[in-house]
C-alpha cells in the first residue's frame, strides 16, 4: 500500500507541475508511469513530445518551432541550452536575447540581426533580400515566425488527473488504515486469550 501511495503521490505532483506551467510558452507536459514489478509499484515520468497550439503575436522575432527540436540558447553561466520558448528581443548589440539574458545561437555563435531583419522557415536571417546569418536548429525543424508555441497542457484534462491521483492516494490510505485496524484488533485479541 505505501509503494500505491508513492506512485499516486509521483503522479499528484506531475500535474501539479503541468498545470503550474500551462501558461508557459514551449512547455512540454510531463506524463507519470506506473509499473508492477517484483519491487512493487515503480514510478516513472516521461516528456509528451506533442505540438502545443501556435498563438500568433506578430513580433518578428517570436519564433514558433515546427516539429521536433528547439533553439539553442547560450545563458549567462555560458551553458548552452535547448528550448522551445521562442520570445526573443534584439539587444543593442543586435543579438536576440530571451526574458532571462540568454542569447540565441546561430551557426557561428550568438546571433546577430539588423533591426528590420525577418527569419523564414528554414532559419535563414534574410535583410534587405540578403541571408546574413542562420540559426543554429536540429535536422527536419522549421520555423514560423511571429508566432510562439504554447504549452501542449490541456488545463481540463490535468485537472482530472490531480483528481484521480487524489482518490488513489486516498483510497490507499484507507485501505492501510483497515489493514492497521486489523493487525491491532489481532494483537488484542491474542493478548485476551493468554490472560
């Protein structure tokens, strides 16, 4: 029953973590797993590679991934990121930065854009009818722009799923509660009859 209540647990906080970020753009939802083995029940979550909805912003530089893949992202600790959050901004010295100062990568290191730049579908920065950078992106992947891709999490849906991970949890509590209950009434009984 503990192992029952670990998984119901594990699931409750997956939704909790998929409903938190609902509203955050490129959030890929989690999926919790419950397996029976010789050990019990075993938990595990994986990553719902599914589209989110695109949401048209008409910012140039809001960028909407296609497919599979992401952008790679250098943050200020100089680790290189992939994500699927496209809202970028060009700085003063051109380069497009995300909400937290990371700077998105072309093929030759940070990516630089003169102000009326565009970027079509394959990554190609274009300005004044001339390619002058590409963006650094996965085989197969393209791109729309002035659009941003939501997050893949149906609220509805998630809300359903704390709800049924709520009853699990719950019914396994009771469920060890009666069987406590039990044991006791046993050892009392037992106690009674060597007196």
């Amino acid at each position: 029953m503990a192992t029952a209540m670990h998984a119901a647990k594990a699931r409750l906080d997956v939704c909790a973590s998929n409903l938190a970020n609902v509203s955050t753009d490129g959030f890929r939802r989690r999926v919790a797993h419950a397996a029976l083995t010789a050990r019990g029940l075993v938990t595990s979550n994986s990553v719902d590679t599914a589209q989110g909805p695109l949401r048209h912003t008409g910012r140039p530089f809001d960028l909407a991934v296609a497919g599979t893949g992401g952008f790679f992202v250098r943050g200020r600790d100089g680790r290189v990121v992939e994500t699927r959050s496209g809202s970028f901004e060009r700085d003063p010295s051109g380069r497009l930065t995300d909400e937290r100062d990371g700077v998105l990568l072309g093929m030759r290191g940070p990516l630089v854009v003169a102000a009326g730049a565009t970027i079509d579908s394959r990554g190609l920065v274009r300005d004044a009818g001339s390619v002058t950078g590409a963006l650094r992106l996965e085989p197969r992947t393209s791109l729309q722009s002035g659009f941003l891709e939501a997050a893949n999490v149906d609220a509805v849906h998630e809300m359903v799923d704390v709800l049924e991970a709520q009853r699990a949890f719950e019914t396994a509590q009771k469920t060890l509660s009666a069987i406590d209950e039990a044991r006791q009434k046993d050892v009392n009984d037992v106690v009674r009859v060597k007196s």
